[in-house]
C-alpha cells in the first residue's frame, strides 16, 4: 500500500549534533573553514558567542577563526602564536587566554579548539569553544594570595605591595610558571573535554541513513504484505464478533468451530504489536525515525493500549472450560477498537482509486452487518419480554412464512423451534441493506414500537450513508475516469470546430490524427503546466533528465552545468504526423531540432535533399550578430516523428548569459548539424576539408590499411575505370588499394570494421557493419563479409547537396564479385 515514506535524502546533521551537545554553559562556539589557510575565515558562530563577546553575527562572519578582533594589551604574545601554530598545523589546543569584548571589558576565555573532520580523513572546519572562567579565575588569584602570605611571600605593609602583586600575578599566569598551570588544570579541568561524556566529536559529512537488520521500514514491502494481512484479520474481527454475541450466544457447540480462526488472529495481533516495536515512523517534522527507543515511546503513547486490549487471548479460556460463553463473546468486542487503525491509515489507500472504493463499499456492508445483528436482537428481546404481543414481532411473522414457527413454553417466550439461525440472518441482512439503501419492499417490516424506532434510526444512518460512501465513489470513480472523459471531451470539441468551421476533409484527417497520437504519447498531460509550480532547482534538473538526448550531445560537451540547466528550460517536446511539414521553404527559423524517433526529408523543388533519422540535427549555423534564419528547403515527417526542439530566443539568452561558451557553440554547430537550413548556405565541402575529414577517419581506423599497398586487389581498384566524374581527388587510375580503401569507408560512413590478411595477403573484411545512411547520391551500400563480396543496394537515402556534382561509381561491385 502507499505509504507516506518521509524525508530520506541524506543529511548532514554537524551544525544540529554540535548545537545540541553543547550544554547551556558551553554554549559559547564558532566553526572555521580550514580548507582556507588564509585566515581561516568563521562559518558560523553561536548566539552565546555574540552575547560572550558583544560583536553581532555579522561582524564576526569571515573574520579570521584566530579571534584576533578580541585581542589587546594583556593578550599573552606566546598564547597567540601558539594558537596561529596550532591552526597552521591543524591540531588541537587548549589554553587560558586573557580576551576583550566589544566593550573593551577584559575576560579570562578556556579556549579549547578542535580540528573537524570528514568522511576521507581530511580536516574541513575548527571548532573553537569559548567559556568565560574570569569568576574561576578571581577565586584562584584570590586562593594564590592567601598561599603566599601564609608562605610569607607576601610583605606586608610596602605601599608598593598591592601593585606589585598585581604585576606579579598577571606576569605569573602569562609567563606559564608550571606551578600556577598545575592548579589551574586541577581547578579548571582543562582537558576535560567540551562534551563531558558524549561522544568524541562527529565528522562533517552526509549522515548515512541509521538502519538496523532489527528494524522494519514502515515503507517496506514487506510491511505493506503484514497491513494487508492485518486489515483481513481485523475484517474478520468486525465481522464474527457481533455475530457470534449476537445469534451464537451460548450455543458452545457452534462457538468452538471458530475458536482455531480466532487463536489464529490473536496470534497475528501480537506478532503485530511485536513489529510496531520495531517499525520506523515518520514524525512531524517529516524525518524518519530509524532509533528503537524513540520508536518505543512513540508507539508506547500512541496506540500500545489498544492494540494490546484487541490482542488479549480470549479464546484462550477454552482451554481452561469456561463456559461463560456470551461473557467471551463480549470481552471480544473490544477488539473492535482495532478498526480506529483502520480510520488512521486511509489516507494511505487514497492514492488508489479502486483500493478505496473497495473499503467504502466493505465498510457499507459491515455497518448493514452490525446493523442485522442489531435487528435480530430487538426481534428476540421483543419475544421473550413481551408475555402478551409476543406474536407480533418480526422474528415471529418471519417464521410463520418459513412454517417453522416459535411456540411458547408455559408463561415465558422462548426460542423453542422457530427458522434456522442462517435463514434469520440473511431476513436480518436482506432488511437491514433494504433499509440503507432506501428501497425496502416491506416483506420484511417493523411491528413493535422498539422494532419501528430502531426502523427509523436505520435510515437516517442510511441517508447519512449514502451522503458519505456513495458521494465518495461517485467522487473516486470520477477521478478514475477523468483522464478517459477529457479525451472524449477534447475530441468533441475538435469534431466541433471542425463541423462549425467547414474544414475539409484531409485537413480534418490531419488535425484528429495529430491529436490522438500526441495523447497517446503524453496521455493528455502538459509537462509545463505540470511542473510550472515547482522552483526552477528542481524544475531544471527534471528537465535536464527529460532532454538528456539532445544534452549529450556532442555539441553541449564544453557547456557548464548552469549553462545546461538553463538551456534545458527552453527545450519543448514536439511531434509530427507522416506528409505534416516541420518548415518550409522561407520561414523563418524558430527552432533547432532533434529528431529522437521516426525519420524526416529535406525537399527543395520537389528533389530530395537529405533524408534524416534518429539522433540527426536539423537547424543552421548560428551567428551572435545576425539571429533572423531563413530556411532554405521543406523539411517533411515521412513517419511519426518524436522530436527536441531548442528554442532560439532561449537559446540566444542563454548564450547572452554564458559568452565564454557562446563562440564554441557558433563554431560547433556547423560541424553537428546533419542539415544546415540557413538560406544562401554554401552546400559544397571544400576539397581541403573533405581531405582532412579524410586523414581524420584514417587516424581513427582500426585496421592497418598501410599492409594492403601490395595486396592483390589493388589491381583491381586500380583498373576500375569510372564511368562518370568522381571528385577530382577520386578519379585518379594511380591510387593505391589503401588510398581507393580508405576513400570507400570515408564516404560509406562505417563504423567498424576489421580487417586482416590471410595467406598470400589475400584481404578479408569480416564483420562490417555499416552505422549510418550513405551519404552518395542516394545509394546505400553494405559491405559485409561472406566471400569477400561488398553487395551494392540501390536504395534512396540521405542525399547530401554537397555530393550533388559526385556520379555513382556503379564498376564498383561488379569489380569485386571478380
């Protein structure tokens, strides 16, 4: 079942761990980045350092972690340097030091200060505490003065003595005498640490979740199975124990059947309230509570006292002959207090629809249960108290039409004969669910004064029922539907416009098969809508997932993080129905596109272009100056087409916002983009770059094409003569087999291939692969190994305006089948 599961990003708890050790006395601290050695600036200090020293927060903040604003004229020299040392090697110390406060008041501080560590052993903050000991130490001066003269260090009667020991004092205590240390650290404690007997310090890091193998995860999947369980059984609780005080009654014969079912409940009952003592919880603060004694009291003043009360073993006195049987019975009634549980836990069922419209309707059905119990209890008080009217009851008239009547014996009612036990209760339920819902048809009916008021309390609790229950599935069915009845509703508002505005028939065809294919890919929801609500932290980084194919792309490589976070709030999901045109012919650029799925052509006067596929880019090359595009051909969907698109503004603010990658991003386009739509674009490659793209590939080729100079098939590549004009690099009769090779796989476009010699160098090409769409004149060629034949497929593919003056090489394959 979903269950609300808390807050379960892992944390960093220093700051709140070191704030509540600190006891009221020692709560004067401030922490320092070590990481810094210049200065070591103050992170953070406490309220009690503020009100120790006089300096607000903001005075203290990025001040230097030696405190040297509160230095002055009695400061120990020594002492300072000991502490600049201490910092500078990033270990520990402890000393007295004589400190002044913003109001230039003097005050004796315990400095004790503490390298903090993280996780990889390193030392990231200090953490200096400060405790005024100025009382402390007046006592201790004042205790150094009566041992002296007890001593008779101290002449009496000198006018010079006072100031002296003044002097001499404040000498003794600055210059270290060993003496005056060792009482000091007798009085003073000075190595007892901050934290008295707590723990040593915690390291600066990211709490690890504090998980036990002992302790269940409230979230569990094993904790939702024991619920479910736990919700039949207290199911059967509500149902059999009314039943059994209500028409079983002392009948032992009839109560022992259940007795095995009802041990077996209370067996689970208390493994459960074993589990509870060891489930998390999430508490109000919305953390997880993983520790077992907070877990304890927790459930202890929750709900402990009703889950042991439901728990009781009453069946247990069976095995001891009571036969008190309707006493048990009642007794077990308090187990229904386990249905408070119940109450408590659905708002974890209401994230499922039809979950909770099966409770709903469990819950209708075992009020009307409780409610014939009720029912058959009137009908049978009504006889046995009534010496009289006996007669007139329900129970009496039901069993005069069943012909199994009740007789009266001597001059108390009894249940002498009467219907069977399951005939009565199905009479009891048939009015009870009769009464409910309203639509009773009397067979059934009230007689008695008690039986008719008891009629009229049924209904009210019926109309009430239905006002509560049946409001709610009305409600959840609704919900469960909303998204099927919005899709009907926005198709008739569609089939609307269309009839209201005359369109004809192929732009309708369009328009509904564009509309039902896109809900069929979102399922009718608007992810901008949907996520326009959340902070823009969030919202980029669920953007970022949503667009990581066009992000990955090779383009983006030198973009920043921020640059990539801002740049994934401008990219819109779009899509295009086979025969729709993505642009046309002069428009003007508003997008670069990335096409995900499906395949798309570029047409210019009716001739094809460039047939592009999955992972292909489609745009311009863009300048920082000029930012208005025209487009320079159509670009038409030829299948159902999922596609990125990269708005232009947004990516233009985005570049005004990164210019250190707003150049690298001009020049990198040009290279990424499968087609260039930029009107008056220069479509022919420079024979310069076609042959460093060349030299490029020939770097990057597995295979060691330099063997293949003196192999046999060089004269076949060399004898083929051209039947039209290749490129003038390409039609030479003197290229060696490497040179023609090489000129193969550039423009074939394969990806890998491997390749060796056998025996008198005869080459093989094995596992050939071709990974992208032939860039020549609409050929598509795959070269494979089986008998070292390259098979030659006219197919028309992906033509490139720059290879528009290239002819096909058509002596290729018949060449090599030779």
């Amino acid at each position: 079942m979903p269950v609300m599961k808390g807050l379960l990003a892992p944390q960093n708890t220093f700051l709140d761990t070191i704030a509540t050790r600190f006891d009221g006395t020692h709560s004067n601290f401030i922490l320092a980045n070590a990481q810094m050695s210049k200065g070591f600036p103050i992170v953070y200090c406490s309220d009690g350092f503020c009100e120790l020293t006089g300096f607000s927060r903001a005075e203290v903040m990025q001040k230097s972690c030696a405190c040297k604003f509160l230095y002055g004229p009695e400061t120990s020299e020594s002492i300072i340097f000991s502490i600049d040392e201490a910092l500078e090697e990033r270990k520990e110390f402890k000393d007295e030091i004589m400190f002044y406060k913003k109001t230039a008041v003097l005050f004796w501080c315990l400095l004790d200060i503490v390298p903090i560590k993280n996780e990889k052993g390193d030392v990231v903050l200090f953490l200096a505490s400060f405790k005024d000991i100025t009382d402390t130490k007046a006592k201790t001066i004042q205790d150094d003065k009566k041992e002296d003269r007890r001593r008779g260090r101290v002449k009496t009667g000198s006018p010079f003595s006072s100031a002296r020991l003044r002097s001499s004092t404040v000498l003794y205590h600055i210059s270290g005498h060993l003496h005056s240390r060792e009482k000091s650290k007798s009085k003073i404690k000075l190595n007892k640490n901050v934290f008295g007997d707590l723990p040593a310090l915690p390291e600066y890091k990211v709490a690890d979740a504090k998980k036990s193998k002992f302790i269940l995860l409230h979230y569990s999947t094993f904790k939702a199975g024991w619920d479910w369980l736990i919700l039949l059984a207290t199911f059967y609780v509500a149902v059999t124990v009314p039943y059994n005080v209500c028409f079983i009654g002392d009948d032992d014969d009839l109560t022992r059947t259940t007795t095995v079912s009802d041990i077996a409940v209370e067996i689970l009952f208390i493994i459960d309230i074993v589990f509870n003592f060891r489930t998390t919880y999430v508490s109000k603060s919305g953390q997880v509570i993983f520790d077992a004694r907070q877990i304890c009291i927790h459930y202890l003043t929750t709900w402990f006292i009703i889950d042991l009360v439901a728990a009781l073993p009453f069946d247990l006195l069976y095995a001891f002959k009571v036969s008190v049987v309707s006493v048990v019975h009642l007794l077990k009634t308090v187990r229904l207090l386990r249905l408070l549980r119940l109450l408590q836990k659905m708002d974890r069922y209401s994230q499922h629809s039809t979950v909770v419209l099966t409770l709903l309707m469990s819950m209708f059905a075992l009020l009307a249960h409780w409610m014939a119990c009720i029912w058959y209890i009137i009908g049978k008080m009504e006889m046995e108290a009534n010496a009289y009217n006996w007669d007139i009851g329900w129970l009496h008239e039901l069993g005069k039409r069943l012909e199994s009547p009740y007789y009266a014996i001597g001059g108390v009612n009894g249940t002498v004969s009467g219907p069977a036990i399951r005939s009565v209760y199905i009479a009891s339920l048939y009015f009870t669910l009769s009464s409910l819902t309203s639509v009773g048809f009397g067979n059934v009916s009230a007689n008695t004064d008690i039986e008719k008021i008891f009629s009229i309390c049924v209904m009210l609790i019926g109309a009430l029922m239905h006002a509560l229950v049946f409001g709610n599935v009305t409600a959840i069915i609704q919900r469960m539907y909303s998204r099927w009845s919005q899709y009907h509703t926005r198709t008739k508002d569609l089939k609307d416009f269309i009839r209201v505005h005359h369109l004809p028939q192929s732009l309708k065809q369009r328009m509904l098969e564009y509309f039902q294919t896109t809900w069929s890919v979102n399922n009718g929801i608007d992810c901008n809508e949907l996520l326009k609500d959340f902070p823009d932290e969030l919202r980029s980084d669920i953007t970022m997932h949503l667009n990581k194919e066009i992000l990955e792309l090779s383009l983006f490589a030198s973009a920043s993080r921020g640059c990539l976070r801002s740049l994934s709030l401008h990219i819109k999901t779009s899509f295009c129905a086979p025969g729709e045109y993505l642009l046309r012919q002069g428009d003007a650029l508003q997008a670069i596109f990335f096409v995900c799925s499906g395949s798309m052509e570029v047409l210019k006067d009716g001739m094809v272009l460039a047939i592009l596929g999955k992972g292909d880019l489609i745009g311009a090359n863009l300048s920082l100056d000029d930012r208005v595009i025209k487009t320079n051909a159509d670009v038409k969907a030829l299948t159902y087409c999922d596609l990125q698109c990269v708005n232009l503004r947004g990516l233009y603010e985005v570049l005004d916002l990164y210019p250190e990658y707003s150049h690298r991003f001009v020049q990198d386009i040009q290279q990424d983009l499968t087609y260039n739509l930029r009107e008056g674009h220069e479509t022919h490659v420079s024979l310069a770059k076609e042959r460093e793209r060349e030299r490029e590939r020939e770097r990057k080729w597995p295979g060691h094409l330099e063997e293949l100079c003196c192999c046999n098939y060089s004269q076949v590549f060399t004898s083929l003569q051209p039947k039209h004009h290749w490129p003038t690099y390409t039609h030479t009769h003197t290229h060696t087999a490497t040179r023609l090779l090489g000129e193969a796989v550039q423009i074939c476009g394969l990806t890998r291939v491997k390749m060796k010699t056998e025996g008198k160098r005869q080459l093989r090409m094995e596992d050939v692969f071709v990974a992208e769409r032939l860039r020549l004149l609409g050929y598509y060629c795959t070269i494979y190994e089986h008998n070292t034949i390259a098979q030659y497929q006219c197919v028309k593919v992906n033509y490139f305006p720059s290879l528009d003056h290239r002819k096909p090489y058509s002596l290729l394959v018949p060449a090599l089948q030779k």
